[in-house]
C-alpha cells in the first residue's frame, strides 16, 4: 500500500515521523517491507526546513507526482494558517479525495482539508489549541474537539502531533487487524487505544481563545470556583447578561456552551487530582463540583473513555 504524506515548509517534523514509523514498523512485523510504501510529497521537490530547523526530504512536488495513492495524510504545522494553499493544490486535493481509499491530516492539516472544502458537514477533530478557530473559520463542519482521531467515510482527522501515531495505528488494524496493531503498539511502547480524549493533555482547554475581556473573565471565575454552582444563570447574573445573550456570545467565542466549558473545565481538573494527589474518589468528585461520586464517575467515563479509579492507576505519578 502506497501512504503518501504530504509536508510542507515548516511542517511538525513529528506529524511526518511519527505515522511514518507506525507503517514502517508495521511492515517489519509483517515481514513484507513493502506491505507499507511510505513517501513524502511537498509543494516542490528536495529538501524544505521542518518547524524545528531539520531537513525533510520531499520525493517529488504534488504537481510531478505519479502513481496510485492508497493513503494521503495532510501533515500540520503550528504556522499552517499562513500557508495560503493556492486553488490548484487545493483541487488536486479534492481530485485526491475521490481517488484514493482514505484520506486525512494529521494535527492542523484539517485546515487544508477544510480549505478544500473536504471536511463540510463531516465530523472532525484537529489540535485542542487550534479546534476553535477551525469551527469559527469554516462553521460546516461537525467539530468533535476532544476526539483523538475521527474516521467520517473515507476522510480521517486527527488531534495534536501524537495523535497521528494513534490514527495510523488504527489504520494499521483496520488493513491487518489487531493482533498486528497490537505487536506494533508494544514495539513502540504506545497505547493500543489512548484511554480518553486530548482534553486530558492540556492543562487549558482549547476553549479559552476568547478575545473578548467578559468571556476571558467569566473563565478566570469558572476555573476558580469549579467547586461551587456554576449554572448559566449564576455565570449570566456575574456579568450582567440575560441568560440567552449570554449563553449566544460565550458558544460564539468558545465555540462551546457554557454547560459543555465547565464539564471539561471540571472533568480537566479532576484528571490532574487524580495523577497528582491521593484524595479519595468521593472527596475529589466534590472538589470538583459534582454531588454524588456516581454522577461523576459517569461523566469521567463519557469524557476520558476510564474510569476515575483505572485513570489513577495508568498516571498517577505518585503510583509506584
């Protein structure tokens, strides 16, 4: 199978490396080096300076390039939104979208997707830093912010720079099954399936982009009292807003309801307690504003895909 990874000049060196080495690996395990035949296509032939400062060599421009792709994954970059693709990269890449099995992006290269037009009405994930300005740029997508990595048809999106890793891997099962997903995970030292979603790597959600001074606010009062009532009447009456008004301008700016930014803001803290200290579950759950352990168990496991108790046990640093 031909997977074709398209970079550009100040591509996320990881995003290009990482799916690279899970199909290569792969192949090593299936001892047939060209079950995966791994290539890197650029807007232009040679080498061009990954955001890191190394060298990346592209085998060909996507003008010249020749023969059937199975897999084209578009690779991010943390200076994407000043690519400006031109109307000819972004044909080929719907050109592409109608040929080849599957087609995705790795971090930010959603953006590309989008541009394309390829994402409208799908559901999508992409970096938790950039998913608000992807929903405000282009509003016809179906934004799943927390996902890891997303397969709507035949178009795959991924979360930030490792997630890529993760939707490979899941590629890698979905053509030999698990037993060969599983032998590359362990050769890798990678989770099989990554329990939960990115919230749990960020100590800031995604959500907090807003530019407006009463938005940022209302999160600075959010993130210090997550043990207190925070509906959207208190959270309203706060900044002197009707409940409607407000609950309209905070999805607009968040690109969340007021309800969904205090759960994750909530279940956020909750994971950190959880790796960093040994308070008992139902002293936790109410440090974190839910009043019952079973209520918070419930949306521990809607969010993370765990348990509150098996998520301790995988990262608690204070577990030996």
């Amino acid at each position: 199978m031909r997977i074709t990874i398209m970079a550009f000049p100040r591509v996320q060196f990881l995003d290009v490396i990482g799916p690279a080495d899970v199909f290569a690996e792969a192949a090593r395990q299936l001892g047939q080096p060209r079950a995966y035949r791994i290539e890197v296509i650029s807007t232009q032939a040679g080498l061009l300076k990954a955001s890191n400062g190394l060298p990346l060599h592209s085998s060909a421009s996507y003008r010249e390039h020749k023969g059937r792709i199975d897999t084209l994954l578009i690779a991010g970059s943390p200076y994407i939104e000043e690519l400006n693709p031109d109307s000819e990269l972004l044909a080929w890449l719907r050109e592409q979208s109608n040929r080849v099995r599957r087609i995705g992006s790795v971090c930010s290269g959603a953006f590309l997707l989008a541009a394309a037009g390829l994402l409208e009405g799908r559901r999508v994930t992409t970096h938790w830093r950039s998913s608000a300005r992807l929903a405000r740029r282009y509003p016809g997508i179906r934004l799943e912010s927390d996902s890891i990595y997303i397969k709507d048809g035949n178009i795959y999106t991924s979360a930030g720079v490792t997630a890529g890793m993760d939707l490979a891997l899941a590629m890698v099962e979905e053509d030999h099954g698990k037993e060969l997903a599983l032998k590359v995970a362990r050769e890798l030292v990678m989770f099989f399936k990554r329990p939960g979603g990115q919230a749990q790597f960020s100590h800031y959600l995604a959500a907090q982009s807003s530019e407006r001074s009463i938005i940022n606010s209302t999160i600075e009062h959010i993130q210090s009292n997550l043990d207190k009532p925070l509906s959207v009447a208190a959270l309203a009456g706060l900044v002197g807003m009707s409940e409607r008004n407000f609950a309209r301008v905070f999805k607009s700016e968040v690109g969340q309801t007021p309800g969904e930014f205090v759960e994750l803001a909530r279940l956020d803290l909750a994971r950190r307690l959880l790796e960093e200290t040994e308070l008992p579950l139902k002293r936790l759950a109410g440090k974190v504003g839910y009043d019952s352990l079973d209520s918070f168990r419930r949306a521990f496991v809607r969010r993370f895909g765990a348990t509150p108790s098996d998520y301790r046990q995988r990262f608690a640093s204070t577990t030996e």
